[in-house]
C-alpha cells in the first residue's frame, strides 16, 4: 500500500496483452463487418435479378406493341428502334365532309425508356434491344434473354 491508497491492479496501455487483445477485438469488429456487408450484397443481388427480368418482361410487351402500332399508321415496319423513339405519333381523320387532317398525339411511339448515346433503346440490364426489321421482332440482346 501506498499511503493508505490502493494498489492500481490494471494493466499498462503500452503491456503487450493490452495491445494483443485490441487488434484481436479490431480483427473480430472487422470480420464481422464484413461478413454482414456480404450477406447484404448477396441479398441485394437477390432481390434485383427477378424485379430487372419482370421490367424486361413489360419494356419488351411495350416496344412489340410501338412496333404494331408504328407499322398500323405508317403501313411498313420501322427501320430501327431508334425511329420508335424519334418520330411522333400521326393519325390521321377524315371528316364528314372528306376533308382530311391530322391529329398529332402527343409523345413518340416509346417513351421514358433509357438510351444509349446513338440514342438506342437499352434494357433493364443495360443492353440495347435487337431488331429484326425484316420480321418486327423486338428481343433483349442481354445473354441468356434473348427468346424472351
């Protein structure tokens, strides 16, 4: 005893079993961190392959139907899915007097799709839709998409 105090029984910051054992906890903190932010991105992953493959399912059933309706007021298939996108929507009327004249709808054939920079319709997984303009078939160039 020093002068009625007591004895300081921990152990010095600089000892070797302190330093041990807080780069044993940082080790175990950091392998824990880790292991939760790999559940996390495989969870993640999960979860967006099916919401991207049911977006593809509905942007296909879309640019199959601009396709129809481009060739049912144009009366010939587009030239390329860029047209889709560019031109506008024209009906055109009659009147009952046999005039004709337009009616313009407002918007193109497809609308609020991303493109790429040559202005190409992309799909959900980033790649540009094939065309056949032979047939007017629309398909995902993504690998393993492509007989959606």
């Amino acid at each position: 005893m020093n002068g009625g105090q007591p004895e300081d029984t921990a152990e010095p910051l600089n000892s070797p079993g302190a330093a041990g054992r807080t780069v044993f906890e940082a080790l175990v903190y950091v392998i824990l961190f880790f292991t939760l932010l790999l559940v996390a991105v495989e969870r993640y992953y999960s979860t967006i392959k099916p919401v991207r493959e049911q977006a593809l399912v509905i942007e296909l059933a879309n640019m199959r139907t601009a396709v129809v309706y481009f060739a049912m007021l144009n009366g010939r298939l587009p030239e390329s899915l860029n047209e889709l996108a560019t031109k506008d929507a024209i009906i055109k009327k009659r009147a009952i007097e046999g005039d004709e004249y337009r009616i313009i709808i407002v918007g193109k054939f497809v609308q609020a799709m991303t493109m790429d920079q040559a202005g190409n319709p992309t799909d959900p997984f980033g790649n540009v839709f094939g065309y056949d303009k032979e047939k007017g078939r629309v398909y995902s160039s993504t690998p393993g998409y492509e007989r959606w």
